[in-house]
C-alpha cells in the first residue's frame, strides 16, 4: 500500500517569506547578482596561501574560533585594521572588528540588535535588494530618499528627519552605500558626508555604512568612510571580501563601537563564521591585497566599457545611464512603456538574466522602467550577444527600441 507523502503545510508558522524555486540553474547570459570576474580570482595565490596558512596552523582548526575569540580570526582582523586605515581613513583596532558569514549577516545581526516590527528607517531611494527584503519581512517601515550624482541627497534627509520628528518618530538607522552605491554607482562628496553626519547628530539617529563596494572605485581615490569622520561613534560600518576577491567565500566584517557590537555578538549564534576562508584570506590579503586590487579593477573597467559601447548600439538613446564611477553594477533607465518585470520575464526564456529595477527601489513607480545589469560575471562576447538579445525581446515585447544597431527596426 503507498504511503501518503507528509503534509508539513499546516504546521508552518505565519509570516515566513514564499517557498525557494528549485535551483535550475544559471542563466546563459547572467546579468543578475553580485557575482564577480572569474578570470580576475586570485586562484594561484589563494591556493598558495591555503597551503601555507593550513600546513603552519591547521591544527587550530580542532578549536571553535581558532582560539581568537568570537570576533573572528585575529590575523584578518589584523590585516583589516590596516587596511581600513590605509584606503578608509578609519582608526579601528582588531577589537573594534567582527568577521561574519558575509555582509548579509551583518544586515541581520544590526536589524536583531536595533529593530523590531513598526520601526522606521530611512534609506536611499535605489537601494540594495538584500536589504530592502529584510526589512518587508520584519514589518519595518522604509523611507525612501532621492539620490543625485552624489548619492544621497541631503536636502530630502533633513526634511525627512524634520517630518518624521514631528510626528514624535526617531529613525532607528540612516542606511547609505556611500561608496559606489549599488544600484547607481554613485560616490557621495565628502562635503555630503559631513552633513550627513551633522544631520544624523542632530537628530539622535545612527548611521549604518554599507561600504561593501569600496575597494572597486576606478582611480583608487575614495572620500574617506563616515565611518572615519564621526567624532561621536555614531556610525556602524560594513565591509566585504565578496567584491574584492570572491562572493563564495562569504566573509564579511563590521566595525562598530563595542556598546553595539557587544548586542551584536550576542546574537550571532552560529558559534564563529567560516574559520578556513578567514584564514586562507589573512594569509594571501597581507601580501597581496594592495596588488591584487588595481588589476581587478582595470578588468571590471573594460567589461564596464564594453557593456556601456553594446547598449548604445542595441539600445541607442532608448536606454539612459551614468558611466559608473566604479563597481560591478549598471543602473539603466529604459521608456516608461517598458515594464522591467515583465522584460525580465521575456528575456529569461531567451537565456538573459536581467534584474528588474522594482526590486532595487523603495519606489515601485520609479523603478518599473529601470534595471540594474551586473556586467562583472559575463565574458566580454557574451556581454554583446547577451544585451544584443535582450535588446530584440525589448522590441519585440514593447517596441523600443525602435533602431538597433543602427538599423531601423520594422
């Protein structure tokens, strides 16, 4: 007699997010996530480092946390002092650091220790998903901001501090990608900065930085973080190796003062991050970061170029974006008539995985006609056959654009 498959639905508690979708793998012409450049991974020497790193000091591996305590491995932490201080202008000592499981536990380490359901925060208009889906899932409500060529603008905070004030509400958190903002690629002045933080002073809220993508700016030449011009320890900041070396090995790390990290460290229950990729990076970053770095970004530079050259030529005037100022992200506004979730799904059946722009905004209307591609992951051709294809199912579904290639299209 067949035996009736177990019914889990009934003992399901309210609230939880929709069901995964089975795992069918990646598209052929990728353009979505945060994946990086295959070829630009330091494979050699991160297989160099394991080796030396594990044959000197594997055996620690027997000891919860390496024997460096739950902050995380006390080299990286190391490393990353210097680091900070050298391209971020932050002072931070390794006891001021926490390594965790990639900057999305770090988004849900200062949710657990600051928010709860009826909050408020305030965030930039065009924002990172990953945050922005936490946030909807713990019931916190989202003031959205514009954003200009400098990131965030500072006129629509102070009035939207002054509103929410006077309706007796303090935002728990100002969240920002000062840095190579994803999705816009925007890098806030310095000047901006400053009032940023007057503003977050003068109304008594915290500052959370997201400056995962930092290292990734063209030239080199960044503002130095919020983090490193707070005179007030106001300011929870946030880094990643996913950008800079690889996604995979998901090591991320906050810098906070200990009244907060200590909450944070409280929450973090998973008895230690990752202790090989901590190690194997402590020993391949300190001899190799600094190098490792400028070439990485010359290679996301070209794919960057290649990228903006195919979709003028597919696309013409009908797709409108900013030569990025850095990252692994381009944000593009296509006409109105054209719904991005939708092209999203006409393109997928096609093999072109795009991000539609709703899911990267506070502003559902504002974004509908945007999307962001990630041009870091695909190879140079499959960038041009890949934008070339989306570009015929962009006509074919909403005619635009109307000339490819320059050719008119019928």
């Amino acid at each position: 007699m067949k035996q009736e498959t177990f019914d889990f639905a009934p003992l399901l508690p309210a609230g939880l997010p929709p069901a995964a979708a089975r795992w069918t793998g990646l598209a052929k012409y990728n353009f979505t996530g945060g994946n990086n450049d295959a070829d630009e991974l330091p494979l050699d020497g991160l297989i160099a480092a394991a080796n030396s790193v594990l044959t000197r000091e594997g055996r620690a591996l027997a000891t919860y946390g390496l024997a460096s305590g739950p902050q995380g491995y006390r080299p990286l932490r190391e490393f990353l002092t210097a680091k900070l201080k050298r391209d971020a202008s932050i002072s931070c000592t390794a006891d001021d650091i926490l390594i965790v499981s990639g900057s999305l536990q770090a988004l849900d380490l200062i949710n657990g220790a600051l928010l709860t359901r009826g909050d408020t925060v305030i965030f930039e208009k065009d924002s990172y998903q990953g945050a922005l889906n936490r946030l909807a899932r713990l019931g916190v409500n989202v003031v959205g901001l514009p954003l200009d060529g400098e990131g965030m603008r500072m006129n629509a905070l102070a009035n939207a501090l002054a509103d929410l004030k006077s309706r007796g509400i303090t935002p728990k958190y100002i969240y920002t990608i000062p840095t190579v903002q994803n999705p816009t690629a925007t890098i806030m002045s310095e000047q901006r900065r400053a009032e940023l933080l007057r503003l977050a002073g003068e109304y008594g809220v915290p500052v959370f930085e997201d400056d995962c993508y930092a290292d990734l700016v063209w030239d080199g030449r960044r503002p130095p973080a919020i983090h490193a011009m707070s005179k007030s320890a106001n300011v929870i900041h946030v880094g990643s190796f996913s950008k800079s070396i690889a996604p995979a090995l998901r090591v991320g790390f906050i810098v906070a003062p200990w009244a907060i990290m200590s909450r944070m460290l409280a929450l973090k229950t998973d008895a230690g991050s990752g202790a090989l990729e901590q190690m194997v990076l402590a020993e391949y970053c300190a001899p190799h970061f600094a190098a490792h770095v400028p070439a990485l970004r010359k290679g996301l530079r070209r794919k960057a170029e290649t990228l903006m050259e195919t979709l003028n030529e597919q696309f013409g005037t009908a797709a409108e974006f900013e030569d990025p100022k850095g990252g692994i992200f381009l944000w593009i506004k296509l006409p109105d008539n054209v719904d991005t979730m939708k092209l999203y799904q006409a393109a997928l059946k096609e093999g072109v995985a795009i991000n539609p722009g709703n899911e990267w905004s506070t502003d559902k209307a504002h974004s509908s006609s945007r999307l962001r591609i990630c041009f870091a992951s695909p190879t140079h051709e499959q960038i041009r056959e890949g934008v070339a294809i989306l570009a015929e199912v962009c006509r074919r579904e909403f005619g635009v654009p109307t000339r490819s290639a320059n050719v008119a299209r019928a």
